[in-house]
C-alpha cells in the first residue's frame, strides 16, 4: 500500500510541474473580467423529499432537519416521518411538516424500559443492549413510511441509519435514490477509539473476535428481521451492508474530534451541524451565572439518567467543591432523575431535599436548561456531561473543557475522543469517587493545556459547522443525476438503480472482488518473487561458500600434507 501511495506522489508531483508549466504559458495579459456563471438549474429537478427516523427524539433529529431546513429553503418539499410530535411544537422547524410515526411521545422505541434503566445503571453486553429496542419495530416502521409514499410522491429518501432498515429497503424496493445520514459515530463496542499504542492481543480481540461476538449477535437480528421483511412482502437479505454500501453517507462529525480515517468518496463528513440561534438565557439562571465567576454546568442529556447513588456522590463532590473554594457555583439540569429516589440519599452530609428547593445559594437547580447559552456564558468553566454528541459538539464549540460521565452506546467511544484531543477528562459511571471528581475538576481549572486545546478545537469546529451547506448540495447533487439517469416508468415516475446511480463516487475496488480489489494478488506475487529471489541468492550463497569452504580444506591439507 505504502508503495502504491508513494508512487502515485510521485506521479502527481511530476504531473503538476507539468501542469503548471502549462498554465503559464496559457495565461495572457486581459484587462477585461467575466463573472463566473453560478447559478443552478433547478428546472425539472425531482423534489419531493421523505426524510424518515427511527430514533426521533428533540436533540437527535436537530443534525438532520438542520440540513434540510436548508432544502426547504432552496424550493425542496420536504417531510419528515418520526415518533414524537416535535416540528410542529418547534420554532425553528415549523417549516417542516411532520407524519408522527408509531406514537405520539416517541417512546416506543425503548419498549423495554425495565432493561433501558439497566443499561443507564449497569454495564451490559452488547447482546442484552439490543433487547432495549422494540423487536416489532422494523415492521412499525416500515408500514409507517409505506403510507407515507402513498401520499406523497416521493423522490429522494434521506435516512437516519440508526436501526432504520425500513428506510433504506423501502426506497430500494420503489427504486429511489436514498441518501443516509447519521450523528452518532461509529465504532467498535467494547474498543478503544485509536488502536495505536494497543498491544497484539486487544488488536487482534478488536479486529477478529468482537466482529464474530457482534455478527453472533447479529445472526439473531437479522432472522427476525427477514422474518418481518417476507411477512411484509419485501425481499430478505443478510449482508447489512448491501443496502448502504453505493449511496452517499453524511456523517455529522469532524475530524479533530472524530479519530482520523481515510473516507471513501461516498462518505462526507459535515459536522458538526448546529442550529444558527439556541435558546437564550431565562432570568434565573441568568442572574446566577452574572453572580458566579466559576461555574460548573451539569447534565447528563434529555433521555439518559444515572443511578441515585451516582447522582449523591456528583452533589456531594460539588458541594465539596464549592466549600474548597476550587468553584463557586454549580448549575444542574436534573432532567430525567428520579427525585423520590433520590431523597432516600438525604442526610446531614448531603442536604438534598434542601438542594432541590433551590435554598442552597450555590447550586441551581433546574429541570431543563439553555445549555448552549449557559456554555456560551465566560463564567461557565467545566461541563460535567454524559458526554453525548451533541453536548460534546456545542461543549468544543464554545470551547468549554469537560469532565466526561459517559452513561450507554457511543457516548463511551466520544468520551475516550474527548480525552485524546486533550480537552477533557473521564469519570466511571461504575466506580465514582468524591476526590477523584475533585481532583479531575481541579486539573481541569488549574492546567491551562485544557482550555488552550478546548479552543483550538473550537476554531475547527467553527469552521467546519458551515458544512451543513454542503450536506445539502450534495443531496441536491443526488436529485441531479436522478433527473438524469433516471428511467421514467409507465406512471412518469423515475425509478433508479441505487447500486449505479453515484457510479462516479464509487471506488473500483468494490467492484474487484476481495482480492483484487485489495491487490492481494500483486502484492503478494511480489512477496513471493522477492522471497524466491532472497531464497535463491540464498542457496546460490550457501554453494558458493560450501564450495569455497571445500577448496579451502583441501588446500590446507594439501599444505599440510606438504609440510609433512
Ligand atoms: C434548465 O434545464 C431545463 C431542462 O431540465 C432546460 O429546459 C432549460 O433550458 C435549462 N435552463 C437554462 C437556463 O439552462
Ligand atoms: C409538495 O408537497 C405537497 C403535499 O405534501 C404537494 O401538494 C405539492 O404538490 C408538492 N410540491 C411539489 C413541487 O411537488
Ligand atoms: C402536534 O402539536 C401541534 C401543536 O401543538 C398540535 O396542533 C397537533 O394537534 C399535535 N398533533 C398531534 C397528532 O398530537
Ligand atoms: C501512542 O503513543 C505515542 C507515543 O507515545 C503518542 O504520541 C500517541 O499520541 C499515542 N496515541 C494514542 C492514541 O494514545
Ligand atoms: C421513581 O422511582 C420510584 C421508585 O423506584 C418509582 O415508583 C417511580 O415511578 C419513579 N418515578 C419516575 C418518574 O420514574
């Protein structure tokens, strides 16, 4: 591979002296200027889009509907199809309109909250992570977006990946072009981030044997999946891949965050995608963050919770805090806690029913909160999160350092990021202990590379959140080459193939079978010409030296002979 690259630098750099040579000589002295013709011909563009989300859910869809907000705006028609009745209660998404799909709160999804309060509290396999979701929900979802394609006529798909199989089989089966999109990363459970400095024994668990444990546990998945899609009438399949391998990906990630990669030119990062306004301060908490030079922020996202215990020991590393003088104020967003619970823990040491009143002075309680105003805000110093995409994003945004309390899912691999970019530190939700937390807090205020890299990651993150712009583009340049390489059918509708549609960001290898595609076959005929040559010059070696060794021998008993 490493050859290949260097070649092919090689190549480009001679190329380009070429190339510049010629540009030279092609450029003449002009007084005169046209301006370059950027206008898009949108005439007879397809432009019904379906956007459609298992998940659904305020915080997770906002990535999505940022991006085709900017579609809406360009003359698109778009609809949204999630659980929860959420565009219509949002100001900023209004635009949007929206089929509520399955039901109204979009809590099906967790079907089983026994075990999804488990999973907050304990750490569990990646098989019983799965017994969280609804195991209906392929066909919930899958009838859901089907009634929604028969009132609209719908061009494009735009699907969140995250377990959304309805979506993407539904647009192969109507023969539409289907974009995917996703904010949570993707990693490997149970692995670290970066696999640099791993030894041989965790790099071959991570590469060989955790994919066999996740394709055991897929093997499961996938039968009651395509027992569902033949039920449904729609063709089953067991490679996953097959479905999202030739169409374009948008990934609401960046690279400075997210653990570099070489990408293939399907695969687009545009994150992070943020709204252009938040929620600005409400009164109350406005007054405390004016009041309160150092201030930690504290929430652990709009879904996620941990145990009571854990909840005690965090007020009681924050009073702790305060009373060492390390902060001076504490803002909570309580969301999701369980407050009953969570008074069975008040004593002397820990005052919580006095807490949760609002009567301590320095910790303000709330149940929701403005996070991006309040980390916006040059009083707030530390960010203890549950470290979630989006908390993570609008965290390096504003350039906020964290202490990272990663509860389930990817929240755990974006904790570990965290820490690399050297902006945060890490708690155990299974092992936390009062002064640690004082102590990590303290780093956090006290060591200034946290903050230094907080914001020159925050410049990145600036530059690149202008990027939902062009996950918008490239949406648009789908429904070009539909307008295009479409086939009408009887109906006037277009139909595609989406194995071809994008063939000019599809990479040859995938179409070379496993070893060609990887140059197997060259490389390793030139191991082997290079072994049988080394192996050759070896034994010719070896023949020359027993040759000389003889004539040496019989020379010195010649000699001795002689001598004698
Ligand atoms: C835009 O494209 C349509 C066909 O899709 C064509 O008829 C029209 O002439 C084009 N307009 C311009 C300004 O090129
Ligand atoms: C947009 O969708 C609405 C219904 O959802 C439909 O009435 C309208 O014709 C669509 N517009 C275009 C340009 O297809
Ligand atoms: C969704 O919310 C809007 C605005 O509050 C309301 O008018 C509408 O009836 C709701 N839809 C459903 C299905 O509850
Ligand atoms: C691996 O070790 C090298 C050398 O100590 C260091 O520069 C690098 O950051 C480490 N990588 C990770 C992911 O920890
Ligand atoms: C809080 O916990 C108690 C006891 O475990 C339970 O009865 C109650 O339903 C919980 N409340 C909420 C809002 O989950």
């Amino acid at each position: 591979m490493a050859l290949k690259y260097l070649f092919t630098l090689f190549t480009f750099w001679y190329l380009t002296i070429f190339a510049l040579f010629l540009a030279y000589s092609t450029v003449e002295s002009q007084s005169k200027f046209i301006q370059r013709d950027s206008l898009l011909n949108r005439t007879d563009l397809p432009k019904n889009i379906l956007a459609a989300s298992s998940f659904g859910g305020a915080s997770h869809l906002v990535p999505m509907l940022e991006v085709l907000k900017i579609l809406v705006d360009r003359g698109y028609n778009v609809t949204l199809v999630a659980p929860g009745n959420f565009t219509a209660n949002s100001e900023s998404y209004r635009s949007i309109p929206q089929i509520i799909s399955n039901n109204e709160k979009g809590s099906s999804l967790f079907s089983n909250q026994e075990l999804f309060k488990k999973l907050c509290v304990e750490d569990l396999d990646i098989g019983t992570m799965w017994k969280v979701f609804d195991p209906e929900l392929y066909t919930k979802n899958y009838n859901a977006f089907k009634r929604a394609t028969e009132e609209i006529d719908v061009d494009l798909f735009f699907c969140d990946l995250g377990i959304n199989e309805a979506c993407f089989d539904l647009a192969w089966q109507l023969e539409k072009p289907v974009v995917g999109f996703t904010s949570v990363p993707l990693f490997v459970f149970g692995c670290h981030v970066n696999m640099e400095n791993e030894t041989f024994y965790e790099r071959f668990k991570c590469a060989i044997i955790k994919p066999l444990e996740f394709m055991n546990v897929f093997e499961t998945l996938a039968r009651n999946l395509n027992n569902q899609r033949v039920n449904l009438g729609t063709e089953p399949y067991w490679n996953p891949r097959s479905k999202i391998e030739n169409i374009l990906f948008l990934f609401d990630n960046f690279f400075g965050f997210e653990t570099p990669i070489p990408m293939l030119p399907l695969h687009h990062e545009i994150g992070p995608v943020l709204p252009d306004s938040f929620p600005d301060l409400t009164p109350a908490p406005d007054s405390f963050l004016n009041t309160h030079p150092r201030i930690m922020y504290f929430a652990l996202g709009t879904n996620i919770f941990t145990s009571p215990q854990n909840i005690a020991i965090l007020l009681k590393s924050c009073l702790e805090l305060i009373n060492q003088k390390i902060i001076d104020g504490v803002i909570w967003a309580s969301v999701k806690t369980n407050i009953t619970e969570l008074m069975s823990f008040s004593n002397d040491e820990i005052p919580i029913s006095n807490i949760l009143n609002n009567n301590y002075p320095h910790i303000h309680i709330t149940k929701f909160a403005p996070q991006f105003a309040i980390l916006s805000h040059e009083n707030t110093k530390v960010f203890l999160s549950h470290g979630g995409i989006s908390s993570s994003h609008e965290s390096i945004y504003t350039a906020t350092p964290m202490l990272v309390l990663p509860i389930m899912g990817d929240q755990l691999a974006n904790a570990e990021k965290l820490v690399l970019t050297g902006m945060a530190l890490r708690l155990s939700k299974l092992n936390l202990i009062v002064d640690d937390i004082l102590l990590k807090v303290k780093r956090l205020l006290d060591e200034e590379s946290f903050k230094k890299n907080a914001e020159r990651l925050s410049f990145v993150a600036k530059l690149n959140s202008k990027r939902k712009y062009r996950g918008a583009d490239l949406v648009e340049m789908v429904m070009n080459t539909m307008k295009y390489d479409g086939i009408k059918d009887e109906n006037g509708n277009l139909r595609v193939n989406n194995n071809v549609l994008l063939r000019d960001l599809i990479t040859a290898d995938t179409r070379m079978g496993f070893i060609r595609g990887n140059y197997i076959d060259v490389y390793g005929t030139f191991i082997i010409l290079v072994l049988a040559l080394i192996g050759g010059f070896g034994y010719a070696f070896l023949k020359v030296a027993k040759y000389l060794y003889a004539r040496y021998k019989i020379r010195n008993s010649n000699s001795k002979f002689k001598k004698e």
